[in-house]
C-alpha cells in the first residue's frame, strides 16, 4: 500500500461509546445500507476498558471518549476527548503513547498534542494520526495517555495515564479498490474538505467514477453555510471521474462538506462505490460505509489581559489570543465588541493576521473610561474573526475578559507659588502647574478663576508641552479690590490640555487661595507721625525766635 503524506484533520471510521467509567474504542464495520439513511454516529463494535477520574495536584481529568478508525495496512486517526473537572488550567497538552510497534504515530511510538488553555469544565479533542502495518492484527492493544499542564500556582503537573484499548478494523475493501486513508478539515459550524485515497488493487481499469454519499443530515456535501442547529443544507451525493486508474495507483479524492453548528466530535456515516470498465464491459462495486468525523469546532483563547484604565482618562487594553486550533487561521481580526456606555474604544479591530494552531498574537486597544465609569473589575467581549479554508470570513464564539479599572487621578497638580497681594493692590499670581498623567500632554492652557473682590484683566497662560512628572509656572494678572476683607479669598484654576492621540480635555478646578493682606490703619503710627512733625516745627519755631 502506497501511503498519503499530505497532512490532515482526524476523520474516524469508528465510534466511541462511553458509559460510567467504561470507554469503548472499536474500528467500524461494513455496514448495512439497504435500509434507510440515518441520522447521528455511526455504529461501531465495542471493546470495553476500563477508564476513570483521576486527580493531581489541584486539577482532575476525565478520559470522556476514545475513537479510533485506522484499518490494517492503513492510515487512521485516534480522537480523544477529555474534560477538565478541576480549576483552570493553561499550557496543557496530552500525550499518547503505543506500547507495540505494530500500531505508531508516523515513525515514533508517541505523540504529543498542544491544547493551550483549559478552562474548568470544558471538554477539549485531540488528535492524532496512527498507522496500523500489514503485520498488525485485529484485536485490542493497550494505549496510553497522560495530561501535561501547569497549575494555578506556577507549578508543572503530569497527570497519571490513562489506559485504553485501540483495535484496528480490517481492510475497508470495494471489491478490488481498497480505501487507504480518509481524512477531513470540516469543523462544526463550518465548510471543509473530505479526502478519501483509494488503491486499485486489482488489474487495470478505464472510465472509473467515485461516488460519495453521506447517510446524515448533520454533515452534508457541497459549499454550503451552516443553517441552524438542525442541519445544514447540501447535496445528496457527489462523483469524481478519475478515467484510467492503473493497478496498484492511489488515487485521492477531495469532496467539499458543511457541518451543522450543532455537529459533535463523532463518526457520522458515508457510503462510496466505485464504477469502472473492463474490456468494454461496466462495472460497479458493492457499496462500502465508513464513518467521517468532523474537527471539533475552532477555538481560542485570551491571555495575560490588563489594562491602564482610570476613571476620567484614557488607557490601554493588552494582551494575547491563542489559537488552540485544530486548525490555523489566516487575516484573522480581534475584534471588541461595544457593551459598555462608560467604557469607549475608537478603533474596536486589531490585526492578528494568521495565527498556526497553539501560537499566540499580541493586541492592545486604547479605551477611554468616561466619568461616568465606577473603579474596579469590568467585562470586555471579543471575537476573533477569521478567514475560513473555504475563502468565507468566520466569527469565534464570544471571549470575556475581565479588567480593572483604577480610581480616578487627577493629571495635573496645580499649587500656588506667589498668591499675596494686599488691599486694592494688583500684580501677578503664579501657580506651578504638574503633570502627574504619566503620559506627555500637549497644548497646556491655564485659566484663573475668580471672583470679587478678585478680578483678573488676563487670566489665561499659556504652558505648553508637559513630559511626565515635568512641571511649569503659569502667571496671571490679579487686583484685589479697596473693598476687600483681609483674609484668604478664593480663587481657582482650570486645566485644558491635549492628550497623545489628539483629544482635547479640560481637568480641575484646582484651588490657588489668594492670602489678602491688611492696609495699615489710622491708628498709633499716624499719631506718632503728627507728633514727630509737630516737635519738629516747634522747634525750628524756638531757634527762629532767639535768633532775632
């Protein structure tokens, strides 16, 4: 058997069945298709093996399901679905191993899938291609799996195996064509493409037509959208022509499908025949079922989120999206969904570009937090938006993210440097205006605020750029009137300035009292005053006199 290199999802001739603490892996049988086509997974014979919850450190797995569909002499896959009971999880990944030689993942004996993160609850498919050799029999061989993660507190955990059982099937024969491979990119809620490589095992032939059905509704042929839960909406069945198909030849065929967004990880039933001729005679086989099953649905994930915000000010939004796969995607898009009235982003799509399975993307989004906003934990959604294998653009599910949001801080200290003027005096008030945002500020302008008996000709006073902590003396002119009080008298300062991406914003009032000075009075210094002169003119008086 010549055999196919060209990469591929998990297709699974097989279904798995799993009751309590009891998983069943079997290959699927021919099956019987004079009856009705039906709807769901495939049947399948079951070998039963014992499976459970095992716990480590401070998470627990379940091995849920086990599916395998390879064929002796063949190519297959082997699907295993775990659920994480236990808390959160990240940089998980699940390892298999096969014990015997006869049944290996490519050249090794292992092989290892990354799942990324893992949240509590979540059930998650790997899978893995596995090659049955002519010598391999058909009966149960032990298999291993192990979860790999790193725990809450930092810490890297492996979990104890998981036994199960694999058991190839038989040859899947069409009377003298042999399926070698069957393989599949159609993932839930989305058009892929079906693979399935034939051999010629027999003499010559000419005019030969592969004809492929499928026997559910849930996964159906053709380029259609997903259309509801139900289903979706395709033809009946397709043919490829593929005309002089010598002995020994593969041949592979490649058949568009759509899956229902409701699809499961699960064999789902497709028949296929093969019409030839021989020495002008025509011919058509048997038909021979095997089982397709679909990629779970593409996921994704969102790490390290955090943000700058402020009440009254603007921030930024960083972080990460995984693609946990199966597949990689291309001119994928993050996008942020507007939910919140007090939370305001004006770019909402952030490029991601194309993401391989298990890799991670950086984005950051500028988000204003408007007065309204209350400090602490808030909700963001995103999606990642993606382009399809099929060309069409694709939405992921809905991805939250909690934030923090700090109070509000002031950018701007304001303290009075020169603010004493005495009675129906005028003059210059200074303030020291700082810039305490933590971002540089453009276009400072200070504005004094008073009022009588504090008046202002010039109250504004232009500052400028601002650095980050960096500081500036704004002047204005101030007269305090003959009427007022001695005593500190009110006055304030207004802040508008420019933020890096060009809004225009207004902080404070920030307080500058005025200390006004009191006038000196009528009282003992004017009459010592009057004394003095009078002394004084009394006796320039005397020496006149006695001078005559």
């Amino acid at each position: 058997m010549t055999g196919v290199t060209r990469p591929s999802a998990a297709v699974v001739l097989a279904v798995l069945l799993a009751t309590s603490g009891t998983a069943y892996v079997a290959a699927l049988p021919a099956l019987d298709v004079g009856g009705p086509a039906r709807d769901g997974p495939a049947a399948a014979q079951e070998t039963p093996t014992t499976i459970g919850t095992l716990a480590q450190g401070e998470t627990q797995f379940e091995l849920v399901s086990a599916t395998t569909n390879v064929p002796v002499d063949g190519r297959g896959t082997l699907a295993l679905t775990f659920e994480n009971t236990g808390d959160a999880v990240r940089n998980a990944s699940v390892r298999v191993q096969s014990p015997n030689e006869s049944l290996r993942f490519g050249p090794a004996q292992n092989a290892t899938d990354f799942v990324g993160t893992w949240a509590r609850g979540e059930r998650r498919t790997v899978r893995f291609e596995l090659l049955a050799e002519e010598f391999a029999e058909t009966r149960s061989y032990p298999f291993e799996a192990t979860v790999a993660y790193t725990a809450t507190n930092g810490t890297r955990v492996r979990t104890p195996p998981f036994t199960f059982d694999v058991r190839p099937s038989g040859r899947i024969r069409l009377d003298r064509f042999e399926v070698t491979r069957i393989a599949s990119t159609v993932q839930a809620g989305e058009t892929g493409t079906i693979s399935v490589t034939v051999e010629n095992t027999g003499p010559d032939v000419d005019d030969a037509i592969v004809t492929l059905r499928p026997l559910t509704d849930t996964i159906r042929l053709g380029r259609v959208r997903a259309g509801g839960t139900r289903g979706v909406v395709g033809a009946r069945n397709a043919t490829r022509f593929v005309g002089d198909w010598a002995s020994n030849e593969d041949v592979t065929f490649e058949f568009d499908a759509s899956a229902g967004n409701d699809t499961v990880v699960a064999s789902y039933p497709f028949s296929m025949t093969v019409s030839y001729a021989t020495n002008g005679n025509r011919t058509q086989t048997q038909l021979e079922t095997f089982g397709v099953i679909p990629a779970p649905e593409q996921s994704f994930a969102l790490g390290d989120v955090t943000s700058t915000l402020r009440v009254g000010d603007e921030g930024n939004v960083t972080g990460a999206v995984v693609n946990e796969g199966p597949e990689p995607v291309r001119d994928a898009t993050l996008v942020l969904q507007r939910g919140s009235t007090t939370l305001r982003s004006g770019e909402t799509q952030y490029p991601l570009g194309t993401i391989p399975a298990g890799e991670r993307r950086s984005f950051r989004f500028d988000v204003d937090a408007s007065n309204a906003t209350s400090a602490g934990p808030r909700q963001l959604t995103f999606r990642v938006v993606y382009r399809s294998e099929e060309g069409g653009r694709t939405a992921s599910d809905p991805l939250p993210a909690t934030i923090q949001v700090g109070a509000r801080r002031e950018p701007f200290d304001v303290t009075p440097v020169d603010a004493s003027f005495g009675v129906d005096e005028s003059g210059r008030i200074r303030a020291r205006i700082a810039n305490d945002a933590g971002r540089p500020l453009r276009n400072v302008t200070a504005r004094l605020q008073v009022a009588e008996p504090l008046t202002s000709d010039d109250p504004s006073a232009y500052v400028g750029r601002l650095a980050p902590g960096g500081s500036a003396t704004a002047a204005f002119e101030l007269t305090v009137e003959d009427e007022a009080v001695p005593g500190r008298q009110p006055a304030t300062v207004l802040v508008t300035y420019e933020t890096p991406d060009g809004e225009r914003r207004v902080a404070g009032p920030y307080q500058v009292p005025v200390q006004v000075q009191g006038s000196q009075g009528p009282g003992f210094p004017l009459v010592a005053t009057v004394a003095v002169v009078a002394v004084v003119l009394a006796g320039a008086g005397w020496w006149w006199w006695r001078g005559r």
